[in-house]
C-alpha cells in the first residue's frame, strides 16, 4: 500500500476534481493593496476599509468576494489609478496626481506661452518630435498652425497689455521710466522703455512699455518717441526718468519735461526727473581706466587666441 505524507494528502484534496474542491485563489495583491480588514468585527461578516476614501466594504471571501472592492477602486474619488495616470515616481506607494479637464483653448494657450518664454520659432509647432509628443501626451489636441500660434501670441500680448495699462492709468499712479538706446549690428537704432511702479500693496512691478526703432539717437528724437509711448499708454504722471550719461539724453528730458510741466505730472515741476545711470558712468571710469594698459590687454589677449587656437599648444 503506497503512503503519501500529509502535504502531498492535502495538494491532491485541494486540487483533484474528484474530491470536488476548488483549489484557493489568493486575491490580487494589488485590490488589498488599498484595502485594510476591519479588526473586532463579527467573522461571519468581515469587513474591508478603504485606505484612500474609508469606506466600509463586506469581504468575506465565500459570500461576497472582491469584485465590489475592484468596482469602488473604479469609481473611488481619492484613488488615482497609476495605470490611466502617469506614475510619479519609482518607489511610491500612493499616487497624489490629480485628474484634469482637457480643453483645446488652455492647450494653445500655455503653447503660446511656451513659445513665449523659450523664444521659440513660430515653425516649432510644425517638427515632426513635437507632432509624436503630443499625440503620445493627449491624442485628443489639434496643433495649431505657425499662423494660428502667431495669432494665440498677439492676442496673449494684448490681454497682458490691457492688465498693464488699467495697473498704470490707476489715480494717483506716478511711473518711473528706465530708457536705452543702441545700434545693431545692422546699423538700426533701437530704443527700449521700461516702467517701474509700485502697487497697493507696496510691491514693486516693471514692464516693458515699447520696443521700437529710432531714425537716430538725436535727444528730440527720443523725446518725441518717448512721449508718443507714453501717450499711447495713457500715462500723464512721471516720478523719474532714467538715461545713460549721453548729452542727447539731456535734450530729450527738458523735451519731456517742457510737455509734462503744464499737465500737472511731474513733482517739483521736474527738477529732480533726470536720473543719470551710474552703471553706465561706472562703465565710462573703468573703460577710460584700462585706456593706459590697452596695449597689454591686446597682448594677453593675442597670446591667449594662440595657445586656445591648437590642441597641441594647448
């Protein structure tokens, strides 16, 4: 007579069809995974608590299962599922990303604001890498155009445009301007006008005003291109203008001053407006300064090109 050991009895009871016994299947780790049984509670009726949201659930394994524990996984508010969602990170247990609309207009408008930002060419929207990214991110987003990126741009200037201007055309609102001019390597003049101010809440803001060519860097001509700015943005009340110590400038602050004095605008009628860039003069000292050792400078700097220009003597 052949004898079998107790483990091997108890293998062939739970798995031969004869005995008619099913073998016991251990739920998925993942359900119990955000399920934690309810300790004190009647053994014929066992009770399994939500980690995330701590709702009560039956699951006695004869009577009820785990299928309603799968299905309030499903709909559970609190559970973001890492498989729908993108995973934070390796070694997390628990996910906190949370679920977001999809819309097309926020889509194109954070776009626009990228473009914006990184200074990114119009014709980016049409690489092919960034096509297979976005149908990877959310198939459901139509890329825009170059032409339609060009218009999302515009308008996001203007509406950041209109908030500037209603901050600056405040009562009681006096804006310190910051100008600069230079030429290009093309030989373009530019100008640029920045405005400084401070809000209710003493928090000190800038902006960038206007960005233009000039015909030259006369001090009439500035005056005038600065007046016609501020014109534009309805601004009628100075605190200080701050220039570099170029005597073009000097022209163009008694310009602006002659056109302000009479609407109230400026305080102590302008005596005190011209704000001379001490970076700029500090640049002159230490520019005139090096004039005496300019010949070194040169030197060094050819000794340096040549030893830079060859592995070898590098």
């Amino acid at each position: 007579m052949t004898s079998f050991s107790i483990e091997e009895t108890s293998k062939q009871s739970c798995s031969s069809p004869v005995l008619g016994k099913r073998k016991s299947v251990k739920p998925p780790p993942s359900v119990w995974e955000h399920f934690i049984k309810v300790e004190g509670c009647d053994p014929k009726y066992l009770r399994a608590a939500c980690k995330h949201c701590g709702t009560l659930y039956a699951c006695d394994s004869k009577r009820n299962g785990i299928t309603n524990l799968k299905r309030h996984l499903e709909k559970c508010k609190k559970y973001v599922n890492p498989l729908e969602d993108n995973v934070e990170g390796e070694g997390d247990s628990e996910s906190s990303l949370m679920a977001i609309s999809f819309t097309q207009e926020n889509c194109r408008t954070m776009f626009a604001s990228m473009v914006i930002l990184d200074e990114l060419p119009f014709k980016f929207v049409e690489s092919e890498g960034f096509h297979q990214f976005c149908r990877t991110l959310n198939p459901k987003f139509v890329i825009p155009s170059r032409v339609t990126v060009a218009k999302d741009c515009f308008q996001m200037y203007m509406r950041e445009k209109k908030k500037l201007k209603n901050a600056l055309t405040r009562s009681g609102q006096r804006v310190c301007l910051t100008i600069d001019t230079w030429t290009s390597v093309q030989k373009i003049n530019y100008m640029v006008i920045t405005a400084h101010f401070i809000d209710d809440d003493w928090n000190l803001h800038k902006g960038i005003l206007n960005f233009c060519q000039v015909a030259n860097h006369k001090g009439d001509i500035i005056g005038r291109a600065i007046e016609k700015c501020l014109e534009g943005w309805g601004i009628d009340r100075l605190f200080t203008v701050t220039v570099d110590n170029a005597s073009s400038n000097d022209v163009a602050i008694a310009y602006l001053v002659k056109k302000f004095k009479g609407r109230n605008g400026l305080v102590l009628d302008g005596e005190f407006i011209h704000i001379r860039c001490y970076v700029h003069i500090f640049n002159l000292i230490v520019s005139d300064a090096l004039k005496d050792l300019h010949v070194s400078i040169i030197r060094i700097r050819n000794v340096v090109k040549y030893v830079r220009s060859s592995p070898a003597r590098l």
